[in-house]
C-alpha cells in the first residue's frame, strides 16, 4: 500500500505490539520481535508448490528472494531432499503410503524444473539418502518393498526471517508514507452494530489496551494468531503452537555440511524436517502443523479429523502468553505433547545419523540425535479449514473491515509479492482500477481467499 500511487493520498497507521526501534537502538536499524511466528533463523523457501495457483505466486516470491530480499546472507539457496516412507518411486502410488505425498511433488517438479526429470536426484531407499548426506557410500544396495525414499530438487533454499523482517520494516520506513504505533489492540470499535441494526456492521477503526482510540474508514486485521480473538470468531482459524528445537554445531561441522553442500531435509512420513547449518551454525528441527498432516495423509488415502482442542477458546485467550512465541525453559514449559515432539525429533536424526545403524563405522554427526538441544522455541500456527489464506473484506461489514490471515504453516516464503496481492484485492473491492486487474493468477487465488460466509451476528 505504501508504494502504491493508489493509496498516495490515504493516511496509513501501522499498529503492533512490538517496538521495532527501541532505545538506543542505532539510526536505520530494526528489531524483530522475538515472540512472532516470523522470529527465525531459517524458514523454507520452495517454488515446486503442490498447488498450482500457489506455484505460480511462489515462482515470483522465489524471484525475489534470489534478488534484492535475499541480500546480505537474507536468503540461501539450498537443495531439498524430501522424502516418505512406502514402495518406489518409479512405481504406482498405492494406498495408505506417505510416499504418495512425495510423489505427487516429483510429477509437479518434473513440470515445473527447467532440467526435468534429469535435473531432479531420485533417492530410491534410505541407504541411497544417507549415501547423498554424505553418511556412507551405499553401493547399490535397494533391498525393500516398503523403505524411506525421496528426490533432490535444486530449486529451494531457505530465508533468515528475522533478518527478513528487520529489513522490511527499514524499506517501510523509507518511503515515508506510513505512522508506526506501539501498543496492543484490545478490540475493533464498532460505530453500528449489526447486531443493534440488523444491517452490516461498520467498523471505525481499533481500541488500545491503554483504553486510545485509532479512527479509520478501512482497518485491516494482519494479526496471525490473534486474527480469530480480535473479530470474536473462534472458529474461524485453528491456532495452537509447536516446538522447534535447535542443536548448536561446531564450526568444523558447519563447514564440512556447507562443503557437502547439505540439504534441507523434509522427513513427510514423521513430518519432521531440518536445516543446517543456518547463520547462527545451529542444526534446526521443525515439525508439519496439523494442516500440513492433513496434506500427507489425504494424498495417502487417509482420515485425518479436526485437531482436538485442547482448551476452550474463552479459557486459551484468558492465557496472557497464547498466541505468542519465543524461547521457552525446557525444565518447566514442555508438556506431554511437547516432549513427544522432542523424541519425534530424535528419532528423525537416529534414522539418518546414528552410527549403530552402520556397524560401528564413525559417521558425520553421528552422536546428533543424543546432543542436547541448544534451544527451544514455540512457534503459533493459524490454520484454515483448507490451508487456504484468508485475504478478503468481511463480508458483514460494509467494505470497513478487511482481514489478511489464516497462513496456515506456509505464507512465508510468499513475503516479497503477498503485500501486492493484499492491495490488488482491497483496490479491487472498492472497484479501484489496479495493476492486479489483469493478473489471473490472482483472481484465482481471490476465490480461494475468500472470508468464509457468516451471518451479521458475528460483527
């Protein structure tokens, strides 16, 4: 919005939490905030996207990513080893196999790589992928019906997000069109309730917790987790959190995993992936949010239900820290599921690395899946009922409130170009002629954007 000639006469206020510019902090520098889902060493950024119009969009983000965006160690091209358990991939996907996941991404990636099929690795047994990792020399060995198989794709890297933002935040404040505010959004202020008036609500603007007023005729809610607690509508995104945990290499490993030039490795059979090493040379560990499960098992032939809630939502957001992230102490914030998650980790580095499963032979990073973990963070997840975002007006409020949410696990690597969506569809909406007219692409993606359909008693 801020570099769009459309918006030049429109007064822009950006109200967060987080102070990006603290005291003392030096002139044109920024501060990420280190409870936001995008506080991160490393994020994943892929083009070969298994749905077609995101493919599209994530092409264009990867563009930038590989320019301007990813400058000054910002973004680092990487290969992608993703991988699933089942029979091979030369072979027919057969029901209730992970595998299957990974090989609809290799029919996609086959389409989408510039060098096909030929350009594209297939790892066709977990000896073959160890062997790739540098582990052992496998020789020939493909042994098994049912064994952890994958690809390589050459077109994936991964972005410091923290630094990511931090910068963003600098290019904001260079074009000299938008106020920043400091401070916690209680509530929307509501000028008529649909509710009172049995017509759309219309919303005026936000409610500080300090009890300040922010006036509007358009208010935008961009707030992740918080997006469902803000409109009162709890069933709107799923939000719940994960651990991501880190493990603090050497620099002589760092080094030799850059010299092997170390995959970023996606496990979908324990839905568990790796990178490393990021600039902080730690090993990280993450695990596939519900949605991203769902993905899997559905191309799997199998039922995956609603993810249980664990707590009812008048109860969650009474808790001061739900919804956000950050370094957690493991001796006192890690519950059963937690600690499942850590094993499910460990497990993931056992199947590669550990040195039992090669007769003794000393592997690189052969003790990995027994070091301790250096740090863990908890990171939110907002999901969609389809892992669809949600980037549209509120259909109860008269084109007064506008909503960009609902990332569902995968909106990161979409930073460089989703800003320009969000204002080709908010122009759009107020039938504002705009560069994103003639983008088809874009009105696809608007039509699985869409704010689900309510009734006015939800405003």
């Amino acid at each position: 919005m801020a570099r769009d000639s459309a918006f030049a006469d429109t007064s822009i206020t950006l109200v967060d939490s987080w102070e990006f510019e603290p005291s003392g902090t030096p002139r044109g520098t920024s501060v990420s905030n280190p409870g936001a889902a995008n506080h991160d060493t490393s994020r994943i950024i892929r083009s070969e996207y298994p749905h077609g119009p995101y493919a599209i969009l994530a092409k264009k983000a990867h563009a930038q990513w590989r320019g301007p965006w990813g400058e000054n160690g910002r973004y680092v091209e990487r290969r992608l080893l993703l991988s699933a358990q089942g029979s091979s991939l030369k072979d027919p996907k057969l029901p209730g196999e992970t595998i299957n996941y990974v090989k609809n991404a290799y029919e996609l990636s086959c389409k989408l790589s510039s060098g096909g099929k030929d350009g594209l690795p297939v790892l066709d047994s977990l000896n073959r992928i160890r062997a790739e990792l540098g582990i052992w020399d496998s020789g020939d060995v493909q042994n098994m019906k049912k064994d952890l198989r994958g690809y390589v794709s050459q077109d994936a890297g991964w972005a410091d997000s923290s630094a990511a933002m931090e910068w963003l935040r600098q290019r904001l404040l260079a074009t000299g069109r938008v106020h920043t505010r400091t401070g916690n959004v209680e509530s929307l202020i509501y000028i008529e309730s649909a509710i009172a008036t049995g017509q759309d609500a219309i919303v005026g603007g936000v409610r500080l917790d300090n009890g300040q007023e922010l006036l509007a005729d358009l208010t935008i809610v961009a707030a992740g987790s918080h997006t469902p607690r803000l409109l009162g509508m709890d069933k709107l995104c799923d939000v719940y959190s994960e651990l991501v945990a880190y493990i603090q290499l050497s620099p002589e490993e760092c080094l030799h995993l850059r010299q092997l030039d170390f995959p970023i490795i996606v496990n979908a059979d324990r839905c568990v992936f790796a990178i490393a090493p990021d600039r902080e040379g730690f090993l990280k560990l993450g695990k596939f949010s519900h949605s991203g499960l769902v993905d899997v098992c559905q191309c799997a032939g199998i039922t995956v239900g609603l993810r249980q809630r664990r707590r009812a939502p008048r109860e969650q957001w009474s808790d001061i820290e739900f919804g956000w992230g950050g370094e957690i102490d493991p001796s006192k914030d890690i519950d059963e599921q937690g600690q499942q998650t850590l094993a499910d980790y460990r497990g993931f580095l056992a199947e590669l690395f550990s040195s039992s499963v090669i007769e003794g032979e000393e592997t690189p990073l052969g003790d990995i899946a027994r070091r301790p973990f250096t740090k863990i963070r908890r990171c939110w997840y907002t999901d969609t009922p389809a892992t669809d975002f949600i980037i549209d007006y509120h259909p109860a409020s008269a084109g007064t409130l506008f909503v960009a949410s609902g990332g569902s696990d995968h909106a990161f690597k979409f930073l460089p170009v989703i800003g320009e969506s969000i204002a080709g569809i908010v122009l759009q909406g107020r039938g504002v002629p705009c560069d994103s007219d003639d983008d088809d692409n874009l009105t696809v993606l608007r039509e699985a954007w869409q704010f689900p359909r309510v009734s006015r008693s939800n405003l």
